[in-house]
C-alpha cells in the first residue's frame, strides 16, 4: 500500500496478495513440520542448487513443473502427491519465488501448502540440518 492509500502496482503487490493468502513458517516451524511429515520443496533454481547444500529429506522441483509435479490429478504427479491437503513446505533462495509458488498451488486446489520466511538463506542462518548430499530431484 502506497501513502496515499492505494495499492501498489506491480510483482511486489502480487507478493503481498498472495502472502496474505498461505501460511508462512519461520525457518524453525517449517522444520518441525517436516518432522511430523510435511514435505519440504525446494524451489530454488538449479544454479543455486548446486552452489549451496540442501536439505535432508527435501525434493527439488523445478518452478516450471511445480503444479504438475504435486496434482494429485495429473498423469506425471510425484508419487507423494496422493492428495489435496498433503502438507507441501516450499522453499526458496529468499523466500520470494517460494510465496508465489505456494500461492498458485492454492489456487490449484492443494489446500495445505505454505512457504519459509526469508528462504533458504534464513534456513541456514537458523543453522538447521543442511547436507552436501545431493537432493531428491524430481524432475
């Protein structure tokens, strides 16, 4: 929102619509979580992928397949993609692309995803688990 009262234009408006719409876990929450069974995504590109851990536990989606990967109704669904409300956990290098991600897969039907504040980034200086290892990828 802009002084005036009038709604920003633009990716960062977008940003804010679609935040007000998922949940949103700090770095910590979103690792208990993944302890009682949510799923953690990691979105980031593969670029950054490669040059940072991962992880452990987590699948690396490309943004490009993300919501036909996690269709429960989709032919070429990830096998964990079983149902509507699993507990999908995206990530992030920022926790941008993450925010928007989350948001679309909403709008899709899966009504249990959410996103890490501040991302990967925030993951790490949370100092949770990462590994060198390298991630689940699907494809």
């Amino acid at each position: 929102m802009l002084a005036d009262g009038v709604a920003r234009p633009g990716s960062l408006a977008l940003l804010d619509r679609a935040r007000a719409e998922i949940d949103r876990l700090t770095p910590h929450a979103a690792f208990i979580e993944q302890q009682q069974g949510a799923i953690i995504v990691d979105v980031r590109t593969e670029v950054h992928r490669e040059s940072a851990p991962s992880i452990p536990g987590s699948l690396a989606i490309d943004l490009t397949v993300l919501p036909w990967r996690l269709d429960p109704g989709f032919d070429w669904r990830i096998p964990e993609a079983d149902r509507t409300d699993r507990r999908w956990i995206l990530i992030c290098r920022h926790g941008y692309s993450s925010s928007l991600a989350a948001w679309n897969l909403r709008q899709m039907g899966l009504t249990s995803t959410a996103d890490v504040i501040g991302g990967f980034e925030a993951w790490q200086a949370a100092h949770l688990p990462t590994t060198n290892e390298a991630p689940d990828r699907r494809p």
